[in-house]
C-alpha cells in the first residue's frame, strides 16, 4: 500500500514515467475541486481513477489535458512541462474522450477521425487550393489511417455513417478512434463504459488492451469496479479532491479508506460495500 | 397544397380518376389551341398578343404548359401498361406541376394584361380559354392519384446522351437568364420566372431533376466546364447592349463577394456583418492608386500590382479586427464586424484633408477612375468577336467572370481540404476541436482575413468598373444583402450563393415596385425562410443537418446518399 503524499520527485528522463503530475491544486473560487494531488503514469500502463461523485476526476484530468491551468502544480508530459492550450497538449502526444461524447455529430465516422489527424498534418491554404502531388499524399495518407483507425475499434463497416446515427456504444467507440487519430503516447478515458451493457463493457475492455499492447499509456476514469479492477495495473482513489491511496487493484479494493469514503462509516455499510466490491459490482 | 390535399382524399381520387384524366387532357388541349388565339385587345400590354394563328413568346409558353400536362397524361396511361420497367418516371406528379404551375402563369399574364391595359376588360377570348383550360387541367390532374415515388435519379444513359444533356441545360439556362433580361417590362419579367418556376417544378416532381442532380454528379468536371462556357456566351446574346450587360457586371461583383462572404459564414461559421468594408478598403485602394487625376498619391503600379495590394491591405484590416474578437466566443464577432463597418465608412468621410490625411476626397470620393488597360486590351473600348459587338461592360463581365471563378475555386478546394474538415469541426463542437488539436483560432483568423482578401480583391475590379468611388456606396445595408444571398441561397454552398445573389440583385434592378419595397421584401422573404427553410433555396447537406438536429429521418436519408456516392454534398 502506498499513499501518494511520499511521492513526489519527478525523473524527466524519456525511459521514466510519461506523465508526471506534481501537487496538482485547482481552486475556483473559494472551492478546492483538486488538491495537491500527485500522479505518474508509465508507458504501456493502464491506470485507473476513482471516487464518488464530485471528487475532482474530471477537473484533475481537464488539468492534465490543458482544458484548465492548475492553480498550482505543474505536469510534465515526456519530459515537458505542458503547455496550458488543449492543442498543444495533443500536439506533445495526449489524447482524451469525454464524459458525455463530443463528436462532431454531422460529420461521417471516417471524417471525424480525419478530423484527429489534423495535429500530424500540415496541408496549408496554398496546397490545398493548388492541390500539388504532397497535398493528395498527404490526403491519401490521412483517408487511410482514418479508415485502419475505424478497423481498429471495430467500426470498420460504419465509414459513411453520420455520427450521430450510430449507437451509443459505437460512439464512445468512435470517440476513442478519433482519440488514437492525433498519434498519442498517453490517451485519457472519461467514462469510457457509461451507459454501455455489459458486452459492450466488455468489448471496451477489450479495445482498451489492444490500445495498451500497441505500447501507449491509458489513463480510465470509471464508475464501473469490475471494470476498473479488471483492467487497470495500478488505482489511484480520489477523495474531495485529495488523493486518498493509490496502488494495485488488490490494494485499493481492500483499503477500508476507500470503502468509507464511498459508502460512509457505518459499520453495516462498510461490510456491504466490501461484499459488493469483492463481488466486482458497480457501485451506485 | 396542404388544403388541396386535404380537399382530394386518396377514396375521391379512386372514385374521379377517369373523369379526372378527361379533364386534365380537355384542359391540356385548351392550353395548346389558345395560344393561337388573341389574348388581349392592344398590343402594348406584354408582348403582342392580338395576332391570331400566331402566338406570342409568352403565350408560346403557356402551349408549352399545355403539351407537357397531356404528354404526361397520354404517356402515363401508354407506358404504365407495361409494368416491368425497371425506371419510374413521375408522369402524373409531373403533370400536377405543370397544371399549377400553368395556372399560376396564365393568371398572371391575364392580370399583367388588365394592369397594364386598364381593366379585364381588355382580355380577348383568347385569354379566358386559356385560364379556363388551365383551371380544368389543374382540377383535372388534382384527381388522379399521384402514384408511387418516381425512380428516375437511378437510370443511366451512355455517356453521350448524359453529357448532351448537361449541356441541353445549361444552355435552356442561358436562354432563360437572356429571355428574363431582355424583357424590360415587370409584367414580361414576372410572367417569365413564373413560367421558369413551373417548368423547373416539374422537373423536380416528374424525377428528370433527380436525375439531373446524378449525372451532374458523374460528370462534374463537364458540369463545370459547361457553366463556364455559358457564363462565357451570355454578352454574345446581348448584342453590344451595355443596358443589360451593366446590370449583370453588377451581379458579378455582388455574387464575387457573396461567394468571399461566403467563405467566412458558410465554412468557418463566422458572422460577419461588415464584410463589405473589406469591398470598400479594396475599392479605395485601387482608386487612389489609378491614374485617375484625382488621385491623391503620386504612386501608380500596373492593376496586377493593385490587386494584390488591394486584397493585402483588406486582409491586413481582417487581421487587425479580427485577431482580438476571433478569442473570444459568442456574438461579439457581429457586433465588432459591425461597428467595424461603420467606422470604416466614416474613416472614409473624414480622411478628406479637413478632419483628417487627404486620402479619400471624403464624401466626393475619388471620380475619374480610368478604365483598365490589361495586357494591351483596353476596357473602355468596344470589341467585336465572330461579328458580335462587345462593350465596355462585356469586357469588365470577362474579367468578373475570371475573379468570380478563382473565388469559387478557392472556395470548393479549401472546403475539401484538412482546413475544410477543421473549419467543420469548430462549428460542431469547438471546445472538442480544440481538444482534438484543430488550431480554432488560427483556422478562424485565416477564414476571416482570406475572406476579407478576395473582398479587397473584387474591389479593385469594382473601382474601375464603378469609375468613381465614394463611402457611401459602402454602407451597412450592403453587408446585409450579401448576408441575406447567402442565407436565401443556402449558406456553404456554391450554386445556392450564386442563385441567391443573382435573385437579389436581379430583382431590383428589373423591378421597380422591388426596387422601392425592397428592404420590406427581402425581410420578409428572410423571415419566411428562416420559418420554412432555413438551410436555404439549395441547401448543403451539412448546414441541413445542423439546422434539423432532431430530424432522425433527414439524417438517415443523407447517411444513404452519402455511402452512395461517398461524399458529404456541400460544395456544389
């Protein structure tokens, strides 16, 4: 079991972790959504992040991907500190999805995910509009990644639909594609199960291996504790935007911490949760 | 149409069907004699329509009416026997069309004809057997059931019956747009359209539109090459007439920025409301740098280096208004772009030697622009080719002709690029594609300073065709129309722009009553729009789409046609 207050010297080696978040602070206002929280994530690791509602999961990772700029804190990605712009977050290599899907819902599946590779293309206005031989290759180039990227997630067959007609689950699927498309070393999930039945749960888990063996870091925010324990290598269990423990899936899933801060300190409650957590089943 | 559906239940139209198609051919047919007979008792009234056994343009029209409600009737009847055709034509639909439509224009020509005579009395019985023919087709065809959905946009011909068929069109429209401006009367010019509105309705319910639409799409490269060499043939059908010539100059310039403003508003979702500012800046500069003797820098460069000046000093003015306003979201892009136009209006006023610099002559402006001198070839002067004398607007119209095309090709080739996909990725969801690392900001600036470039671009032309410039040619108003074209015509798109500023131009400038009521009728035809169609008259797939987001049934239709032909429809 380790705590993560002890942990806070960054190696900005590239052989090191690929993220490192150190003491991470965002306040609005009065309120402290994330404090002092400190995190590193290595290549090829899956790393899940949990908590009751309102525990700062989403405001930590809108800190990691540049969507907000923490109060204090910083993050360093592959050895650089992050700039504080979306865009030149994805640019160094960090991709995400989100909570509740951002697609660009009229365009087609395969467009969205050409949209992801905007960051790794450099058409300008003047080879787009004279159409020279690096524009067409360059366009080629990106029409088949788009199409390879939809095969990967499974959604091969569904290159011209809107995406708005597709399935909830072939959206957040779809999302993740879109995700893959900017090159990323690290891709952040929010939620990427929500509202999924368990075989598309499943088939997520499956996706989110495959990202894994291609040699990239996966960072999962989920409600879902099978899911969560299923997958991840290592937990770290956000309490009111303090980080409570982090560890193995073992680890947090026995820690009596994280089952008070789920479920409160009655002592009925507290064996409920543990009964339900060695069970694997989602919390409420 | 909703209450003439309601009127003619399927049960009446089982029940009339026969006597519905007696009628309709009884109505056909008293359209095809009529016109042979006199219509009105002066010839002043329309064209003339006293002659009897020979019919006028105009009432030519009405017989062509006639033809086409019993062609379709008998052809119906003949062809539907045999079952096993693989290609529905629209036979019945099309003739509805063609009976409403028919109605709607003898009625027309009989009111133009009372308006401008004095009174119905002045309708011979010529023109009553036409309204009654017409009214009998229209009753007629209501009662015949419409049948099934026409198939026709799935045939195919080969490849040179395909291609000749473009071509018949595009020539039907320049015979079209050189008949509606040859014809200086309002009665003459209204009639026409409607005559144009009802042939282009059966086309579309009969299913030939549809199919149509679907060769243009095989072959777009002949469909663009045709348009051009119409849009290329249309001073030769004026014979050396500048009346005309003049006005479409006109509706070059307004459809050149249309389609610049259209770049901004249509691609990057941008609303700019004082884009012709950015005409006005193009405009000035190339008046104060011609050889005109009022002229107030001693530097005059060839029109080549003009134009480019003209466009980098528009683009330079975009960059300066738009590099602060593009960061911030929202509405504050109208109001900047807007109070942006006024100042430059009054900046032009003030920069009279007076209250400012001499530069602008201030509300005199600068008079006396010399006509261009390009390569030799001097506009001012007529031209003669294969016999056909052309004039000095002829010679501008050329040159439009070539910037309106650089336009449209900057245009389409942008929209089908890595910075096309971008500039629809910002107006779906801007925050995702930030997050997807589409650069918003740098895509929005380069929209709206590329935008204002091709403006200052048309200006430069405008100053020398204009041959003078003042501020207040420059006013807000003008922004509002090239922003009214391209939300009738249908925002994003290239043909819809063109129709919509070539209508809004083209009314005014033929109709008078237009003229003093426009303000009062764009709005309205703006509000209807905005009711009815919001995508406008030749919508682009995506913009349908994003303004019927609860629209499962539309997104479902355009996903089939986009796995079809395996593109998103909006440039063309």
């Amino acid at each position: 079991m380790t705590t993560v207050q002890g942990t806070g010297t960054a190696a900005l080696s590239v052989d090191g972790p690929i993220l490192v978040a150190e003491h991470v602070t965002m306040r609005f206002g009065g309120l402290t959504a994330v404090d002092s929280v400190s995190f590193r994530v290595m290549p090829g690791e899956i790393v899940g992040l949990i908590g009751p509602n309102g525990a700062g999961k989403t405001t930590f990772f809108n800190c990691l991907t540049g969507l907000y700029l923490p109060t204090s804190g910083r993050v360093v990605f592959n050895g650089q500190v992050l700039p504080p712009k979306p865009r030149k977050v994805v640019q160094a290599g960090m991709a995400r999805t989100f909570q509740n899907i951002r697609l660009f819902s009229n365009m087609t599946a395969l467009e969205n995910v050409m949209v992801g590779r905007y960051c790794r293309t450099s058409a300008g206005p003047f080879t787009s509009i004279i159409r020279g031989p690096k524009f067409r290759r360059e366009e080629r180039e990106t029409r088949e990644r788009a199409q390879q990227l939809l095969d990967f997630v499974g959604l091969g067959h569904t290159t011209d639909s809107l995406a708005r007609n597709l399935p909830y689950g072939d959206q957040r699927r779809l999302e993740i594609a879109r995700a893959l498309a900017t090159d990323p070393k690290l891709v952040l999930l929010d939620e990427p199960t929500a509202g999924m039945n368990p075989q598309e749960t499943r088939q997520a888990e499956e996706l989110i291996f495959k990202i894994r063996d291609q040699g990239l870091a996966v960072v999962v925010i989920e409600h879902d504790m099978r899911f969560i324990f299923n997958l991840c290598d290592r937990v770290l269990c956000l309490v009111q935007g303090k980080a409570l423990i982090e560890g193995t899936p073992a680890e947090v899933q026995s820690d009596p911490r994280v089952i008070e801060a789920y479920i409160g300190t009655g002592p009925d409650d507290a064996a409920a949760l543990e009964s339900e957590l060695e069970e694997g089943q989602p919390d409420a | 149409m909703i209450n003439i559906r309601r009127l003619v239940t399927p049960e009446l139209q089982q029940r009339y069907n026969r006597q519905g198609r007696i009628l309709g051919l009884v109505g056909g047919v008293l359209l095809i004699i009529a016109p042979f007979l006199p219509w009105a008792y002066s010839s002043d009234a329309l064209d003339n329509m006293t002659v009897l056994g020979y019919p006028s343009p105009l009432q030519f029209f009405g017989l062509a009416l006639g033809v086409i409600i019993s062609a379709f009737l008998v052809l119906q009847q003949a062809l539907t026997q045999r079952q096993k055709k693989r290609v529905r034509v629209g036979w019945v639909p099309g003739a509805k069309a063609a009976a409403t439509g028919a109605l709607i224009y003898i009625a027309l020509i009989l009111l133009s004809i009372a308006a401008e005579l004095g009174g119905l009395v002045n309708i011979v019985y010529g023109g009553w057997i036409a309204l009654v023919g017409a009214l009998l087709a229209f009753i007629g065809t209501r009662l015949i059931p419409a049948g099934r959905t026409p198939t026709l946009a799935a045939a195919t011909a080969p490849a040179p019956l395909e291609i000749l068929a473009i071509a018949v069109m595009m020539a039907a429209a320049l015979f079209a747009a050189a008949f509606a401006l040859n014809h200086d009367d309002a009665g003459s010019f209204v009639t026409f359209i409607a005559f144009v509105g009802a042939v282009v309705a059966v086309m579309i319910r009969s299913g030939v539109m549809g199919w149509l639409s679907a060769v243009s799409q095989r072959y777009r490269k002949v469909l663009i090459f045709s348009a051009f060499v119409v849009a290329f043939m249309f001073p030769f059908t004026q014979g050396g007439s500048d009346a005309n010539m003049s006005i479409a100059t006109q509706v070059m310039i307004f459809a050149a920025t249309a389609m610049g403003l259209n770049i901004v508003v249509g691609l990057a979702g941008l609303l700019d409301l004082g884009y012709i500012a950015f005409l006005g800046a193009g405009a000035f500069v190339a008046a104060i740098l011609s050889r005109s003797a009022f002229s107030t820098v001693g530097f005059h460069p060839p029109f080549i280096v003009v134009v480019l000046i003209s466009g980098t000093v528009a683009a330079t003015l975009g960059l300066i208004i738009g590099s602060p306003t593009l960061r911030v979201s929202g509405d504050y892009l109208a109001i900047v772009t807007l109070a942006f136009g006024e100042i430059f209006r009054i900046s032009m006023n003030n920069l009279d030697g007076t209250d400012g610099p001499l530069l602008t002559r201030g509300s005199n402006g600068i008079p006396a622009i010399p006509d261009l001198v390009l390569f030799g070839f001097n506009f001012a002067q007529r031209h003669e080719l294969l016999g056909i004398p052309l004039g000095r607007f002829s010679n501008y119209y050329f040159l439009l002709l070539l910037v309106l095309g650089l336009i449209i090709l900057v245009f389409t080739r942008l929209n089908n690029s890595r910075i096309g996909r971008g500039w629809v990725a910002i107006r779906e969801d801007e925050k995702a594609a930030e997050a997807m690392g589409v650069n918003v900001f740098g895509l929005k600036l380069f929209a709206f300073a590329g935008g204002a470039f091709l403006a200052g671009v048309a200006g430069s032309v405008k100053a020398h065709q204009d041959i003078s410039v003042t501020p207040d040619q420059y006013v807000f108003l003008e922004s509002a129309f090239l922003l009214a074209a391209i939300v009738l015509g249908g925002m994003g798109t290239v043909l819809g722009v063109l129709v919509g500023a070539t209508l809004l131009k083209l009314m005014p400038e033929k109709l008078r009553f237009v003229n003093e009521y426009r303000l009062l009728i764009f709005g309205l035809l703006l509000v209807l729009m905005m009711r009815f169609r919001p995508e406008g008259l030749i919508p682009n797939q995506r913009r349908q789409l994003e303004f019927h987001e609860e629209d499962e049934e539309l997104a479902e239709r355009i996903s089939e046609e986009i796995a079809e032909t395996g593109t998103v429809k909006g440039a063309t």
